[in-house]
C-alpha cells in the first residue's frame, strides 16, 4: 500500500550526520556537550513530523468537507433528474468521491483528529525539552545539574518518540551512542510507578525520611530550596542541631517537574537519617 512518506524515512540521512558525526566532533573540539547535540537534533526531527501531523490533519479534514458537501450536492441534484445534465453531475461528483474517499484511507495513516491531537501533544514535550536544554546551557551551571536537565530533556524525547509511533511507526532513537550509564540515567527519569511527593513523612523501621520541595526560575535554585526545605523539617520534628542534620542525613532520590506556563521549576527530594544518628525520645 503506498503511503505518505514519514518524516523518519526522509530525514534519516540527516539524523544519522546529526547524531553520529556532529557528537564525535563535538568530543574532538571540546565545543559542546555531545548529549545536548543528539537530544537537539532528535527534537528538530520530531518539531519538523509535528508541524508535518498538523498540515496532515488540515488536508484531511478539508478533503472530508468536500466529501460531504459534494454528498450533499448529489443528494440535490438527484431531485432535479429531469435536466439533462445532471445524472452527469452526479456521476462525476460520485467518481469524486470514491476516489477523495480511497485517497484518504490508503495514503493517511490515521484520522485528522489524531494528527492534531498528535501534534498539540508533541508542541507541548518540545517546549517542556528546549527549556531544560536552555536551562543546562547556562554558564554557572553545575555538572550534576547539567547531568539532571539533559537526562529530563532524553525522557521528553522519549515521550515524542511514543506518540510519533503511534502516528507514523518508531522514529530514529536518540540513544544512538549514548554510553550505558547515560541510558541507565535515561531510564531513572521516566514518571515513577509510585508518586512519593505527595507525601511530607516516608519513615521506615531503620530511618527517618522527609520530603522536601522547592521551587525557582532554575534547577539550582529549586533544588536548594527543597533541600533545605527537608532539613529544616528534619531539624525541626527530631530536634536535631541543624549541623548534624547537614553531616548525618542524605539524599536517597530526587524529582523535578517544569512548570510549563511559569517556566519555574520544582523539586522534590527525600532525605534520609538513620535512627541511629537520631536523639533518642
């Protein structure tokens, strides 16, 4: 069956350049980050298959208008069989039809509504990818945080890459040369099974565990912020001196989610004191 031919198939030459060729050079100048070259290149692939959902969907809703006008227009001219002319309409219109109809089904891959739906969700995973890939570009940040915003922009790419399939079949991966503690990082940023964030006390048999949040205009700031948030609350409920909440406690896992609308970031992190550093009640 012929098909229209996806953005995967005709930007692969492309990709492969974008993500083999330029990271390798990257590496060889020390320019930039290879990781940031391969999520950018994935993400300009995927803008370009969402702008291409949304002229899809336009096509193919004004081909199914047509349908229905012409449908109606048969209907019409069928009360007008006397004139000479118009079973010839109708015939021709008929033809039409058929064939916007045959065209439609074999050379669209889904309906209008998917493709728009598509395309809306995939603006949405850019917009939420570019802000961590700006964010991990700033100049006075730390590696762990640069770490952190290019693993969330991969898990935004990956979230593309799922709706993309469901539009047009598997897209080129961004984890081509990726190392596997790159992946295995990858991997850590999906969504949870469980959402611990929601919760203030996490207290196990062996430790005491808090949640912390934070918010602010950069990763830095909101992962500051959370941070302290938990130890003030540790220091607080187990008085403790805030010095030995700062050398006995640790942090055991860690969120972050980017609001979208403020472009301010919030972060969440679990900091765990063994009882046995805790004063006894």
């Amino acid at each position: 069956m012929p098909r229209l031919p996806s953005h995967a198939a005709r930007l692969s030459p492309a990709l492969v350049f974008l993500l083999g060729v330029l990271p390798s050079l990257a590496l060889a100048t020390g320019s930039a980050d290879p990781r940031l070259i391969q999520i950018q290149a994935q993400l300009d692939l995927l803008e370009q298959a969402a702008r291409h959902w949304e002229h899809l969907s336009t096509i193919e809703f004004t081909l199914g208008m047509l349908v229905a006008v012409m449908g109606a227009s048969v209907a019409v001219f069928q009360r007008f069989d006397k004139l000479s002319w118009s079973p010839y309409v109708v015939a021709a219109m008929g033809i039409l039809i058929s064939a916007i109809t045959f065209t439609t089904k074999e050379y669209f891959e889904v309906d209008h509504k998917t493709y728009r739906r598509s395309a809306k969700e995939a603006q949405h995973e850019i917009f939420t990818a570019r802000e961590y890939l700006k964010s991990a570009q700033l100049p006075d940040i730390d590696n762990e945080s640069r770490d952190e915003l290019l693993v969330l922009a991969a898990a935004s790419v990956s979230k593309l890459n799922a709706i993309a399939e469901k539009v047009e079949g598997p897209m080129p991966s961004t984890h081509a040369n990726l190392p596997s503690s790159w992946m295995d990082a990858h991997a850590q940023a999906l969504p949870p099974a469980q959402d611990w964030t929601v919760a203030k006390r996490l207290d196990t048999p062996t430790a005491y565990v808090f949640v912390g949040s934070g918010k602010g205009a950069t990763l830095m700031v909101a992962k500051a912020a959370a941070l302290n948030d938990a130890r003030q609350a540790m220091a607080t409920s187990l008085r403790m001196p805030a010095a030995d909440v700062e050398r006995f406690s640790k942090v055991v896992d860690s969120r972050v989610r980017l609001d979208a609308r403020t472009r301010t970031y919030q972060y969440f992190v679990r900091l765990e004191l063994n009882r046995a550093f805790a004063p006894r009640r």
